[in-house]
C-alpha cells in the first residue's frame, strides 16, 4: 500500500517513511521561517540605522551651510582646497561627479 502525503506531495512505501518526511519538512519550514523573521529583523534594524546616519548627515550639512553663510556674511567670501574626492560635497556623489 502506498500513503501519500499532501504537503509534499509525493507516494511513500509506509506509513512511518510518510510522516518521517512530513515531520522533517515542517522542520525545514520552521527553520526557514525563523531564519526570514531573523532576516527581516536584521534589515528593519540596519535600516533605522541607515536613516538615522542620513539624519545627522542633513543636520550636520545644515550646520555647515549655516556656518558658511555667516562666514561669508561677515567677510564676504571663503575659499577651500580639496585635495581628495572624501572632501568634496555630498550633492557631486547625487549625480555620480564622483
């Protein structure tokens, strides 16, 4: 007689063989359920971290800018040597200047 198993979808020689094979597929899908949550878990909280790197960046262009303004404000213009692609501004990697 053969039992066929409806998860699987597939014929087993017994009954025992049958529920070996479904017992160990659940596990499977157990596991891979709880290495998705763990996954997802991972990337929810990289991505707070990236959005709160993006935020002090916007803070800390802000601040320049400010800063900026006033210096020329007061003095009239600034000049600044960039000898590395790391000092330019942010805006030239927007458009990949970079």
């Amino acid at each position: 007689m053969l039992y066929y198993s409806k998860e699987l979808d597939k014929f087993f020689n017994t009954e025992k063989e049958c529920a070996d094979a479904i017992s160990k597929f659940n596990e499977e899908q157990k596991k891979r359920e709880a290495e998705k949550k763990q996954k997802n878990a991972q990337r929810a909280e990289r991505a707070k971290a990236v959005e709160q790197a993006r935020s002090e960046m916007v803070e800390a262009q802000k601040k320049y800018h400010d800063l900026l303004a006033k210096f020329i404000e007061d003095y009239g213009s600034f000049h600044m040597t960039t000898s590395s692609a790391d000092e330019l501004p942010l805006c030239l990697s927007w458009f990949n200047l970079l």
